[in-house]
C-alpha cells in the first residue's frame, strides 16, 4: 500500500510535494497563437511573453531605421546590397520563439526569400527597439539567445533617451563596441557602408 505522502499516477509514483507544486507546463505554438492580436507574443525558454506593441515612437524610430537600411541593403540603392532585412519577423530558434523589430540575413546566409510564416535561420543582424514594457526583456532574456544563436550584430534603439547601442558577438557573449546618440550622423556595423542620420529616427 502506497503511503500517504505518495500517489500512483499513470504508472509513475508521485509524491504529495509533486502534486502540490507541478513542473510548470512548457507553452506551445498554441498558446502564442492564443494569444489577443493587440499583443506581440515570443515564447523565450519556455515561457509565454506577451508584450503590448511600442507606440508611436517606437514605430517611427523602427519604420524609418527599416526604410533606410532596406533601400541601401536591400535594394542595393546608394548602398551595396547583400542583404535581406524584414521587420518583425518570427524566429524559431532552438525551441525558442522571437519578435525582433528588425533583423537582417547576408545573402550568403539566406540566399533568397524562404515562402515561409516563420525563420529557422538565424539572422545576421538583430534590431530592437526598446520601450518601458520590453527593455528589461530585451537586454536581459533575448541578447543571450541572440548570442548562443550565432547572430553577429544586435542593435538596441531607445526611442526616448534617443540612444542607437551596438553590439558585437565576441566568442559566447556581445561586446558593446559603439553607442551614438541624438542627431549624430553615424557610420555603425554591419551597415557602415552608409551613412545614417540618427535624428531621423526621432524626429516627430
């Protein structure tokens, strides 16, 4: 006979302990597809993060950075070319799910365009674009991801403090290498065949 602290379930003995305090349930693609549509959802080591879009600042600094760097890297005009940058795509990287603002592959690491709802690729380039709600999650859950994942550069843009921060995979972690602030008008990597105006990415 089973004692009191222990139960049989499915075959398996179980404690009272357990029972009381399961191992939390891994989400699923199912739970992030749950999810309202006014939420921006990521599934990061297992967890469900649901996340409110930026807002209008947000939007304008990711939307003119896109624009800027798409027609140079993408489009090949009055840059060189290369690349293929896309906002907001959805990554699945090792059981992970992530929803950069912007992130970049070279063309020899993407070759062309995958017809394809998500990317199991890792990018080259990463983009976010931090906001109150995000930025913890940010710096502190997704830039070590990015950095096991493989991708090169990680760009964090903080609309507010209007601050553009670079970093640089170095080994296993990033090395912050450059950090440009208000209307400077900059040359950053990977992209630094071009020059950006950063006091576009605020202006209102």
């Amino acid at each position: 006979m089973l004692g009191a602290a222990q139960l049989l379930f499915r075959g398996e003995l179980l404690s009272s302990a357990a029972m009381v305090n399961p191992a939390p349930r891994a989400a699923t693609y199912a739970d992030l597809e749950a999810l309202p549509e006014h939420l921006v959802g990521e599934i990061i080591d297992g967890e469900l993060i649901a996340s409110p879009f930026g807002g209008s600042l947000h939007a304008l600094a990711s939307t003119v950075l896109g624009a800027e760097l798409g027609r140079a890297f993408c489009c090949g005009l009055g840059g060189p070319g290369g690349w293929i940058i896309l906002d907001e795509p959805e990554l699945h990287l090792s059981g992970n799910v992530l929803v950069p603002d912007l992130a970049g592959w070279r063309r020899t690491t993407l070759p062309e365009l995958p017809d394809a709802p998500n990317f199991t690729v890792r990018p080259d380039w990463a983009c976010e674009i931090l906001s109150p709600s995000t930025a913890v999650l940010d710096r502190h859950r997704k830039l070590p991801i990015y950095a096991k994942e493989g991708v090169g550069h990680v760009w964090l843009v903080d609309p507010k403090a209007q601050l553009l921060e670079i970093f640089r995979l170095d080994g296993e972690t990033y090395r912050a290498v450059a950090s440009f602030a208000e209307d400077e008008n900059i040359r950053a990597e990977p992209f630094d065949a071009i020059e950006l105006e950063l006091g576009a990415l605020w202006a209102r």
